[in-house]
C-alpha cells in the first residue's frame, strides 16, 4: 500500500465505524475499496465470505473481482467474497430465500420488453399506438417501487391521472408476474427490503453473513437501496460507503444524492474521509471543472488537484452549424492525431443527447475514421429478435417459462393474460413448467372450451416443430416456423408504418441467417457445426460478450452519452453541443434542475486526461428547422484563462492548416492500410 496517499490509507485503515469516503473524480476510489478488502481480510482476520461489496455495473464489479483476486493473491484468500451489482445481490438473495417469498426456484427476470409486453396485455392495447403512454406508466411503477411503496400506498400518493391509473396497473401487475414466477429489474431491491423489514429472523440471518458492507458510487442511490444498506450494516455500523455528490447525475432514475447527509443522520458517529488529489487529469482541466461546479450549492466542499502538470488550455470551437461543428470536430481530431501519434481509441465525443452522434457518425465515415458508439441498443435486445430468440429457447428448452410467455400471444393468437394466469397458478401448484402443464388433464378442471383448445393447439404444434427441428433440416423447420407464425404480418400491423416494420424484419432475417451459418458451420474459416442448443446458449452469452468489447476496444473513437462516460476515462475529449436548451437541457432549464445538467457537464469535463475541446454552434437543425442557438450558460463558469476560443471570427490560416493537415493524415492512413506488411 506504500503508492496510496495519506487519506486513501486512513480510509482503508479506519474499520471503528460507519465511513463515507467522498472520493473526487480520478481520486482513486476503487484502490481504496478494493484495498480495503484486502486490509479487513490479511489484517482484521474477517473471512471473506462475511464481506460484501457492491456496485452499480457488471464492469465496475468485474474490475474490483480482478484487483482483489491480484492483491490476496487469489485462491482460498478470495474464496466467498461477493463483489457484485445490487442487483445481482438482489437476485442472490431472491434465490436464496425464494420458499419464504413464495416463488419457485426457476425465477425469471423481467426486463423492459417483458415488462412492457405484460402492461400491453394488462390493458388490452394490441399495438405500438400507445407505446409512450405504457413506458410512462412503466416509469411511475419503478418509481413506486424505488421510494418503496406498495400499490395500496402509491395510489394514495398519486399526484395526477397517470399517476392514478399507474398505481392501479402497479396492483394487477405484480399480481401477474407472481403467477408467472417472475420478477422485474426493481423487485431485485424492493423484494429483499420488504422481507428483511417484515422478518426479523431472516434479517439477523443476513446480518450475521455480512460483518461487513462496502458501497460503489453511492450518490447514485435511490431510497430502496438506500434503505437495503442500512438494514444489512445493522446499528453497529460496519460500513464504508465511497460517492461524489458532484457526480450525482441519476436523479431521473431516482438517485438521490442526499442520501450522503442523511446517512450523517442515521449514524452520529460518521466519519468523513476526502480523496481530492486527482491521478487522471492536468490542473487546468480540474481547475476549470472545479470553478464550474463551484456553481451549485455543494453538499460537501471538495478541490479537485493534481500533479499531473498544467496542460493545456481548454479549447471551444465555434461552428456555423451542427454540419460545421462535426467537421471541425473531425479536422482538429485528425490534426491532433498526426501530430501527437496517437490511436483512434485515445478519443471520445460525449454528447447530452443520443440524436447528436448521427451527423458526428455521418463525418467520421466520410472520412473513414472508425468508431464505435456506446449505450446504443444492442442488436440482440430488439424486440424483433427477441421474440424469435424466445422461440428458439423455448425449442430447447420448453421448460423456460419466461421464454414460453413471450411467445404465447406473439403474434396474437387469442391466448389472453386470463388463459395464462389460470394455466400459472395450476403450474404452480403442480409445480412444473406452464408447457407441461398444458398438456395434463387436470388443467381441464381449471380451464376449459376455446381458451384451453387454443393453448393445446399451440402447445402441440410446438411439439410438432421440436420434433422436427432435432430430426431434420434445422434452419428450414425455423425459417418455416416464422411464415406459419405470419410474424412477417403481424409487424406490419402491428409497426407504427410499414418502413419500421421492414426495418423489423430485416432484422429477423440478419438473425436467421447468422443462425444459418452457425449450424451448418465453416470449415473453410474453422468454424465447426453448432447444435440448435449449443447456438441458444451462446446467444444468452451475448451481453457478456458485448461487455468484453468496453474492455479491449478495438482502435476506433468513442461516442456516448454524458451518462454513458461515467466512471470512464480518455486521453482527448470532446464534449459538443455547450448550448442553451441541449447542455443544459431544455426539460431540465423548465424544471429548474440546472445543478443536475452542470453535474453532467462535470462529469463529462473530468473524464478527460490531457486535452478537453468543447464545442457549440450559432444554429443548429431541430425538427428539419434551422433555429438559432445561445451558448451554454457553463460556458460562462469556465475561467477565461484556461481556454481558447476558436471560430469566433472567419476560417483562420491555423484553421486552413488544419484541414490540410487533416487530408495528409487521410492520405497517409489509406497508404499504410494499402502497403504490403514488411518485415
């Protein structure tokens, strides 16, 4: 630990009772937790399976599992440490205790599809029409649930009509995911919160396993989990929670950065530990980011410092438009990179707005840079695909409930939430998959004429394609079980216009080819023939697969959003758009959260190490309309001597330089992609 500076080594050392770390952006917040693990474990003899760790991200936990699995040298020394999500800790302890909650051990998650596709049933809405108003209400329960009110308590909080009928949907919604055994992205918190408050046997069990909790990024958590920690801790106390009130950017979603005072007033014995020296950026970058956030009334007062060297000054490029903004953009990226030797992956563009990548993408192709955005959706998670995936789960493995309730009525075929609630709760007493159930006499007790002859029909008629899906010409039986679906038919009835619903199905066909080439294999390439099993489960690999690629980025640029680039870094940064109405956002200025919108833009200026260039435009095209733009207010809170305005007045001959030094670089690059490889 000789490399850790004085405050990270009195936080890692400081066991006596409940410790926030108010860790500053670089200040090296994971060291300290993932250090500390290592000193409670080597120094304070606690075994590793009494420790808890969690975080918000896959990635974040995955990076603490390596270092502490590096410092104790792996082995025995990590055997049973949990360093994981809330809500993969949810879901351990859903399983765990799934008798007590009344589930089956099989549960499944739900997740926004799932979601939206069980609210669709609910209230009979058969097509995309209302797709806005079903996610609103969606938005409305999971806020229900994150400030921890059951439906009975939401409805008589609801403030307005849709928060009324929300909180209505809210009752016969997680009425109908019990019967389906499932729970959704929320439950993985709310479910643990309501048994531990209501058991307080089942509480001193999960005390007893956890001597102690240690939190990731804590500012970003919202009342449920919130309260979760604090049952886990116990009055004792042994935890340490490590956040940044000036990276609080979640509050859409229900974070809410005072937790870090009322935790103050939960334990009186709190101590506070600040990291402000920063081991990622140049003094001015922090200097500027500092005077920014100075801006907002400050929970904790922090100086971010660094010994990293002044840098260089922060530079504005001025555009004409967002069409000159992503050129200038491109041509000072090129510039810098000849310069400087650099690779494409030492750049990011971070934007407020997902719209804002497109025309950035459109230059960047232009001039044959590759990038990569991030925080887009993945091909996999479309909704198109989805379904098709869900049949081919269900082929494999008809017991996949969740998988077989997606499917039953997509496309429609008259097998309504009432069909299916009576076939769950007779699945469960018998306790076996809702397929199964299907084809037992018994269910005729529980349901009968058409609605149990339209299951039976599909349910046989899946039997039918299994069988010939393991005897014969696999793909073929697939490609002819989405005509006789008509799945082709039902998008086009079912899509907003019929462009979209090609989009949709040429979405299908990508996947049923890429499904084509996995089972009838490659040998000229070495790849071998897949079993339709073997394909299915590496399509339930594909997340994981997506998440390696954020860990080894291939040599390209990266787009995100300003939320996306939390907890990232980069040499060179380019923030655009420093504008009234788009940083901060226009919703955000009409609620006057202007401290959430100068958060974000601190966020984004602290993920750069050695340069940072902001960008903003006179005009800028919204709804096919030219419309004239005012900069930033933030940009105003920049100290003038650190930055650089360019393109305030006409093209300049350091400008001209600059493209001609940009079509060098172009040309250079096309020549090294053409030549021979020496050597």
């Amino acid at each position: 630990m000789n490399h850790l500076n004085p405050e990270q080594l009195a936080a890692i050392q400081y066991i006596d009772g409940p410790l926030l770390v108010l860790a500053g952006a670089g200040s090296g917040k994971t060291s300290v937790i993932t250090h500390k693990i290592q000193y409670l474990v080597q120094k304070c003899h606690i075994k590793p399976s009494h420790i808890l760790a969690v975080t918000f991200t896959n990635k974040a936990a995955r990076e603490m599992v390596q270092r502490v699995t590096k410092l104790l040298k792996g082995g025995q020394a990590t055997k049973g440490i949990s360093i994981s999500t809330f809500h993969t800790f949810g879901l351990k302890f859903i399983r765990s205790e799934h008798q007590h909650l009344g589930f089956k051990s099989n549960i499944s998650i739900f997740d926004s599809e799932d979601s939206l596709s069980l609210v669709r049933e609910l209230l009979c809405q058969d097509n995309d029409d209302h797709k806005e108003k079903l996610e609103l209400y969606l938005q409305c329960i999971s806020r229900f649930k994150n400030a921890t009110l059951d439906p009975s308590q939401a409805l008589a909080t609801a403030a307005n009509e849709t928060e009324t009928t929300a909180a209505k949907l809210y009752f016969e919604y997680q009425k109908q995911l019990k019967i389906y055994n499932a729970v959704d992205f929320d439950d993985l918190i709310l479910i643990p919160l309501q048994t531990l408050s209501n058991n307080v046997e089942l509480l001193q069990k999960w005390q007893n396993k956890i001597h102690y909790l240690l939190v990731d990024e804590y500012q970003d958590t919202n009342k449920c989990q919130y309260s979760l920690i604090h049952l886990l801790a116990g009055a004792s106390g042994k935890l340490t929670v490590v956040g940044d009130d000036h990276q609080s950017i979640y509050a859409w979603r229900g974070a809410k950065a005072d937790n870090l005072l009322r935790l103050q007033k939960d334990y009186h014995n709190l101590k506070i530990i600040k990291l402000e020296q920063n081991y990622r950026s140049t003094s001015i970058i922090l200097r500027s980011a500092n005077h920014l956030i100075s801006h907002n009334s400050s929970l904790f007062n922090k100086n971010l410092w660094s010994q990293l060297g002044l840098g260089e000054p922060i530079r504005i490029l001025y555009a004409k438009d967002d069409e000159h903004e992503a050129n200038r953009l491109v041509v000072h990226l090129l510039s810098h990179q000849f310069q400087n030797r650099t690779e494409y992956r030492d750049y990011a563009v971070l934007y407020r707005n997902n719209h804002q990548s497109r025309i950035i993408e459109k230059t960047l192709r232009e001039h044959r840079i590759p990038y990569q955005v991030s925080g887009g959706v993945s091909f996999f998670s479309r909704t198109e695909v989805k379904d098709i995936i869900s049949y081919l789960k269900v082929l494999v493995n008809p017991d996949d409930d969740c998988a077989f309730l997606r499917i039953a009525n997509t496309p429609k075929r008259e097998i309504g939430p009432t069909t299916l609630e009576k076939l769950g709760l007779y699945a469960a007493a018998r306790n076996i998959s809702f397929f199964e159930a299907s084809f037992e006499i018994g269910l005729e007790q529980t349901l009968t004429g058409k609605p149990l002859e339209r299951l039976r029909s599909f349910t046989h008629w899946l039997n039918v394609v299994m069988d010939n899906a393991k005897r014969g010409d696999t793909i073929s039986v697939i490609e002819d079980m989405v005509k006789k679906i008509n799945y082709e038919v039902w998008l086009f009835d079912t899509s907003s216009n019929p462009k979209t619903a090609e989009r949709k199905m040429e979405n299908v066909r990508d996947l049923l080819s890429w499904l084509k080439r996995l089972l009838e294999g490659d040998e000229e390439n070495g790849n071998e023939k897949l079993s339709l099993e073997e394909v299915v489960q590496r399509m339930a690999l594909i997340d994981i697969l997506e998440r390696n690629q954020d860990e080894k980025p291939e040599d390209s640029v990266q787009l995100m959003t300003l939320h996306a680039a939390k907890g990232l870094e980069f040499p060179h940064v380019f923030l655009v758009g420093l504008e009234e109405e788009l940083l901060p956002h226009r919703t955000s200025i009409e609620e006057d959260n202007i401290e959430e919108e100068r958060r974000l833009a601190y966020v984004g200026m602290t993920r750069a190490k050695k340069t940072l260039t902001l960008s903003l435009t006179k005009q800028r095209k919204r709804y096919n309309e030219m419309v004239d733009c005012v900069p930033s207010r933030f940009l105003e809170e920049l100290p003038k001597e650190d930055i650089i305005w360019d393109g305030k007045e006409a093209s300049t001959p350091e400008e001209k330089e600059q493209k001609g030094l940009a079509h060098l670089s172009a040309i250079r690059a096309m020549l090294a992609k053409n030549s021979p490889p020496t050597g």
